[in-house]
C-alpha cells in the first residue's frame, strides 16, 4: 500500500510551491490507490502560529486536495518522540552530550583557528575503552544521534537519481535538546515510520536532511521509504519566488481570479509533463502522473502561459459554478441580480473573453446596470447624428413582438440600408450607448439578455 504524506510546516502562508509538493505526493497516492497524509509540522513553538494552521487547512481545501489521514499534529506526539528517544539511547544509538554553550564556542573557534570545517568533535560519544569526561553539575545534556563513523548514506532517488552523502560530512546531530523537546529531523523520522510513508515526496531544500534521517531511521530498523526531492520553482527571471516580487500564497492567486484547477494544472506542468499536454483534468494528471516523468531541474513560472491555462479553465467550467465564484465581487462592486438576466446565461455569452474571474465579474457588470462610457468612445461613436440614429433603432426594436438575439439580428441589415451606414456606424454607438464600452460580444445577442425594456431605456435614456 502506497503512502505519502505532505508536512507543511505552518510558520506563514500556503506557498504555491507547497501545493506542487502536496499535488504531487496527492497524486502519487491516488495513482496508485493509496493513502495521502496531511501532518502539521509545529514544534517550532516560536514560529508556528494557529493563522498559518487555518491558512494550509484552508488553501488545501481551495486547492482540493484531499487527504485521507490527519491532520496529525506534531505537538500532540511529543509522548512519542520522548519513547523513542529512550529507545535509541537504551540501544546505545544515541547519548548525552553535556557540553555547555561556552565549551561548544570554544570548540568552534579553535576549529575554525586550524582551518578546519566547525562540528561537534564527539567528546561525549561513548566508544569502547573511551574514558568519557566528568559530569558538570551545572549543565542538562542535550542527546546526540550516534552517526555512524565511514561508511556512506546512499539512495534511488526517485527525482534526482542515485544520491551519496560521506558519514564523516555528518555530524552527531541534537535530537532532543536541553529540556527534552525533540528537534526537527527527528520528528520527521518518527513520523514517516509511525505514520507508514512508503514515498516521502519533497522540495529538494530537503535534500541534506535526508541522510540524516536514513540514518535514524536504520538505526530504529524501521523500513526507508522512497525518497524524491523536487526541484524548486522560479520566477520568470530565474530567481527564487519571494513574497515581495511575486505571488507565492495560494491566497494571492484565489484574490487574483484564478479557478483552483487552473493553478493545479499549471504546478503540474512546473517540472512534469505528458507529451505536449498543456490542458488536462486532475483526473488525466493523476492517470499519467509517474515520479520518472519528473525533471531534476527548476522550473520557471509563465506569467501569460498560466493565465491562458487559467482562461481555458474558466472556458470549460460550468457557468453555475462561475456565478456562484463571482457572486462576493459583483455584490462587493453593488451590482443588482435581480430583475436582470439569468446570471447564468451572461456567463456563457461572456466568459470566452476573460483571463480570470476578476475580469469575469467586469465584464458581466454592464448586463445589470448602464456602464459611464469612457470619453473617448463617446467622442469617436456618440455625435448628434448617431445619437438620434440610436433613437430610430429603438423605434424599430420597440416594435418588435419576439425579443430575440435572432428577431434583432434581423433588424440590422434593412436599418442600414436605409439610413445608408455601415454595420460598425449601428453596432458601435448601440454598444456605447446601451453598454458603455464598445468591448463586447455580438451585439445582438447582449442586447437580448438585457432585455426589451431595459435596452430601450437606456437607448433613450
Ligand atoms: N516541514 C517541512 C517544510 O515545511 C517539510 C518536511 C518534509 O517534507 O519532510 O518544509
């Protein structure tokens, strides 16, 4: 059985390079019938705060991304953590180390005095016929994990190929300290093996822990699961996404009008890919999702590629649904439903013209209420002549007995011919006066959705 897990550690927002790690382990679990686990990785107490919890739980459930076990909490678990450092230290894999702070600085700098790369240089480590030094009264001891001395730390990984690591690049790392609370790599340890991960899926700024935990792992003789690091996404200039340059919160991109599979199915092409598909469900992500298919190496963020994904999606979602998104910004810009045209139905007629959401609500706006047209149209599109036109087409509209995009559409022809104009010398000043911008789709069929009465009294408004 499959397991995978994704361990964001909740110290700020979602960021979008999170939800390609979670979509991946996500889908690698779905592929293969398995199991996705949701773990909160909170024991640094300073830093994790409950707005950043609600912020992952939330932007997961934007997302989608459905998990079958957890939230589990890293805070509830310290009993375990603490058995299982006894564990270790009963089975001579870990000791105590009582080196105080000034001893450890001194350590350092005599070290970094001779040239050499600063580390722990194992006073405390017990070894056969090692005389250990005497207990200091003053000092708690922190416990070290006993890293094997040689030897090397090997994996497949299942992105990045086969990776080597020198135990003598290791040091005997803390893990639990001073006042017993467990470290990090330790805590993930536990966890992947309690928790029965059989695929741990990761950014690859993880790479150098994974040692470390393989490590620890062996010495618990717990099972290693399949280890793959992916790589990092960029910026369009090639540098590591920031908060302050880019949008990086999976918030930023819901405000920014984008629908949540549009953002999933571009992370999936952020270092994946099937073929030449760029436009694909979820459901034929995780049918051809394979970790092989993964590139070893960054990615950069297309700004105009995502943005046409984001437009295909809202192309293909169901207009209920869209009304249903849009509906929060067209009642924060105060724009009245009721008494127009099904919302529905303007959707339709519009949504092949947007990027995004934002964008859709503007451009549904004008349905409900007459739009201020800009100077600039009502100098090229409204003279006397045109504006008094206007007024003999209202005449010919306000006969009609079928309001129809088709009834309408007739009406064009022979109102040119006799008022000797051009079809763009009707359509635009229609436009302008009916909608307050020239920007529309044919205009006999908005005209249809706005409705008799309502057209006629703007057109002679
Ligand atoms: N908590 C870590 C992070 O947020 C991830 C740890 C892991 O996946 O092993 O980067």
């Amino acid at each position: 059985m499959i397991r995978t897990r994704f361990a964001p550690s909740p110290t700020g927002y979602l960021h979008i390079g999170g939800v390609r790690t979670a979509l991946f382990s996500w889908a690698y679990a779905r592929k293969n019938k398995g199991v996705f686990v949701l773990r909160i990785e909170d024991t640094d107490l300073e830093r994790s705060t409950p707005e950043s919890v609600k912020a992952i739980l939330d932007g997961m459930h934007w997302v989608g991304l459905d998990y079958d076990e957890g939230p589990f909490y890293q805070t509830h678990r310290f009993d375990r953590y603490k058995d299982v450092i006894r564990q270790l230290l009963d089975s001579g894999h870990a000791y105590l180390c009582y080196c105080s702070k000034d001893e450890l600085e001194a350590m350092r700098a005599e070290q970094e005095a001779r040239g050499e790369k600063p580390r722990y240089d194992r006073r405390w480590r017990p070894e056969a016929g090692k005389t250990l030094p005497t207990i200091p009264a003053d000092v708690t001891p922190v416990v070290r994990f006993k890293t094997p001395l040689d030897g090397v730390v090997a994996w497949d990984d299942a992105v990045k190929g086969r990776i080597e690591i020198a135990n003598q690049e290791l040091d005997d790392l803390i893990i639990a300290r001073p006042d017993g609370s467990p470290t990090y790599n330790f805590c993930v340890v536990v966890d992947d093996w309690d928790m029965q991960i059989t695929h741990v899926i990761r950014g690859d700024d993880h790479v150098n822990n994974t040692p470390r935990q393989i490590n620890i792992l062996k010495a618990l003789n717990a099972p290693l699961p399949v280890y793959g690091h992916l790589p990092m996404i960029l910026n369009e200039d090639g540098q590591k996404m920031s908060k302050r340059r880019d949008a990086v919160s999976v918030v930023d991109y819901a405000d920014k009008g984008i629908l949540p599979e549009a953002l999933l199915n571009y992370l999936a092409r952020l270092g994946w890919g099937h073929g030449d598909d760029e436009f694909f469900s979820m459901e034929q992500f995780v049918e051809w999702f394979s970790l092989e298919a993964v590139s070893a190496s960054a990615s950069r963020f297309n700004h105009e590629k995502f943005m046409w994904l984001n437009a295909q999606h809202i192309k293909s979602a169901d207009n209920g649904r869209l009304a249903e998104l849009i509906a929060p910004r067209l009642a924060a810009a105060g724009v009245e439903l009721s008494g127009g045209p099904a919302i529905e139905e303007v959707i339709a007629l519009v949504k092949e013209r947007v990027q995004d959401l934002n964008a859709l609500a503007l451009e549904v706006d004008y349905f409900y209420r007459k739009r201020e047209a800009s100077a600039a149209d009502v100098d090229k599109h409204l003279s006397d002549d045109s504006v008094a036109r206007m007024g003999r087409f209202a005449d010919k509209l306000a006969g009609l007995d079928t309001w129809s995009a088709e009834a309408i559409h007739e009406l064009f022809k022979p109102f040119c011919a006799e008022e000797g104009i051009k079809m763009g010398q009707l359509g635009m000043p229609l436009r302008v006066l009916v909608c307050g911008t020239t920007q529309t789709p044919s205009v006999d069929a908005v005209l249809a959705l706005i409705g008799k009465d309502e057209v006629l009294r703007r057109l002679r408004g």
